[in-house]
C-alpha cells in the first residue's frame, strides 16, 4: 500500500513484511544511505521481496550485501535490493 508518512517511523514500527518496497526520497535528504540498512535489519522484506532505492549518482550502495544491481535514466539512479 502507498505511504505518504515519516518513513523513518514507518521503518521503526512496522511489523508486516512486503514482497516491494519502493523507497523515493528527496535526492538532498542526508539519511537516504541509511534506508537500506534499516529496512533489512528490521527485515520489512519477504525472503523473496525487493527493494528499489531512487536517488541520485553521488550514493553508491554497491558495498551492501543484499545489493544487486544499478539502473541509472539520466540522472536518475535506482538501486536493488534483495
């Protein structure tokens, strides 16, 4: 389901685990490095699931071990989580 909340306490919270979650913050928010970090140690995804992380070229989230590959549209970069 959309969210249109404080992700950060959604992440806290939330007790349902998702087959997606696709995450678009605001390219100049500092925390966007942390997401995925948090929506696996809260373990949010189904063993199955995806994450799909927009943001743009200066985060690099290739050292995660649940990365699995970048897609870049101009300037535009989604990281995929699994």
């Amino acid at each position: 389901y959309p969210l249109k909340a404080d992700s950060f306490k959604f992440i806290e919270t939330c007790r349902e685990q998702f087959d997606l979650i696709f995450a678009d913050p605001p390219y100049d928010m500092k925390e966007v490095d942390t997401i995925p970090d948090l929506i696996f140690e809260k373990k949010l995804l189904k063993p199955d699931g995806l994450l799909i992380l927009e943001h743009s070229r200066t985060h690099n989230f290739t050292m995660l071990p649940q990365f699995s590959r970048e897609l870049k549209y101009g300037s535009v970069h989604f990281s995929i989580f699994s």
